[in-house]
C-alpha cells in the first residue's frame, strides 16, 4: 500500500468489502441457479477506484483530494459492476442485494426505466456497509454494458472527431434500439418459461 494513497489507512478495509460483497454475490449466483436453473449474472466485476481517478475527480469537482472527501463526498470509490443477461435478473439481483442485513440502501437512480439523455441506461445503487462505507453498485444488461464501454471509448476521444456528432447520434439510436431489443428478449424468454409451466426470474 502506497504511503500517498487517498484512502489512506482504510485501503485494505476497502479491499476487504471489495472481495466480501464480490465473494456473497458469486454465492447468490449459485443459490439462485439451483432455484431457478440458470445464473441470473452473465459476469461480475470489482474494484477500487485508482488513487488518480479519485485525485482527479477531487480536482475536477474543484474540492480538496482529501481521505474524508474519497471515502463520504463522492461515493463510489468502492465500485461492483453486475452485468445480467435478461431485464428481470437486474431487479431480482436488486431485491436479493438490499435485503443483506449490513447493507444500507442510501440511494437509487433507475437509468433503465428513465434513461439518461444520451441513451445511457443501467440501474444505480449507493448502499452503505455496516463498517461505514460507501459502494456504489451497477446493474446492467449485457447490450447495455457493450454499449456503456464504447460510450466510455469515445469520451476519450471527445473534441478530437470530427464526425462527433455524427457518431453521439448513432450511439443514442443504437441505446434506442438495444432497449427494445432487451425488451423483445425478455417477452421471448417469458413465453419460453410460461410454456414450460416454469416460474419466471
């Protein structure tokens, strides 16, 4: 651990919730795929934000690079990123999530109800651990988590296109499109599970 971390001394208290909130999720996972059948999550990732994403994002929101502002001003310096095949398996994984008995749901933001104007969808929760850390966690569908990460590419790239706003419009009509299509899954995979006489995720 770097002397010059942010965090400071709660780094490994920080990486610890990390693998223990990554470690409960896989459990879920199994619990859940002998109940119903299937795993609800395609994949799962964790991690903390690097000591210079969080000393920028200080900067940028023009407030000292502080311990006490990495870890209570901004909340999602512990991250988890769950990513889930079908509609209905984000807000199962969500139900199963906050009703851990150490986490406390402090917010939550609905990007896939309500999408954000650039097409952005995907469902937020900022939960609180008994320890007195924040985690904000992500859940997504797969064609929401590729569409996230080339939207993410291209704010790399912001400023340097010169067909940017060609390609702003194409990503939006894209986001468009694939939340139909997630919708058009789900519809599929109801009939599928209702012709079966099997219960639905």
């Amino acid at each position: 651990m770097s002397e010059t971390s942010i965090y400071g001394e709660y780094l490994p208290a920080m990486e610890q919730i990390k693998d223990e909130l990554l470690k409960r999720i896989n459990e879920l996972r199994v619990r859940l795929t002998q109940k119903y059948g299937s795993d609800p999550v395609d994949h799962c990732l964790a991690r903390i934000k690097s000591d210079e994403s969080m000393r920028e994002k200080c900067r940028r929101n023009g407030i000292p690079e502080t311990t006490e502002n990495a870890l209570h001003f901004f909340r999602d310096a512990i991250g988890l990123r769950i990513v889930c095949s079908f509609l209905s398996d984000v807000y199962t994984i969500r139900d199963y999530l906050i009703r851990f008995n150490d986490l406390e749901l402090v917010e939550e933001k609905d990007y896939i109800r309500k999408a954000k104007d650039n097409g952005y969808r995907s469902l937020h929760l900022i939960v609180k651990t008994s320890q007195g850390f924040f985690v904000e966690l992500q859940l997504r569908t797969i064609s929401m988590d590729t569409w996230a990460a080339l939207e993410h590419q291209m704010k790399y790239k912001k400023g340097k296109m010169a067909s940017e706003e060609l390609i702003v419009s194409e990503l939006k009509r894209c986001a468009d499109e694939l939340a139909s299509t997630d919708v058009s899954m789900q519809t599929i995979r109801d009939m599928i599970f209702t012709e079966e006489g099997a219960s639905v995720l």
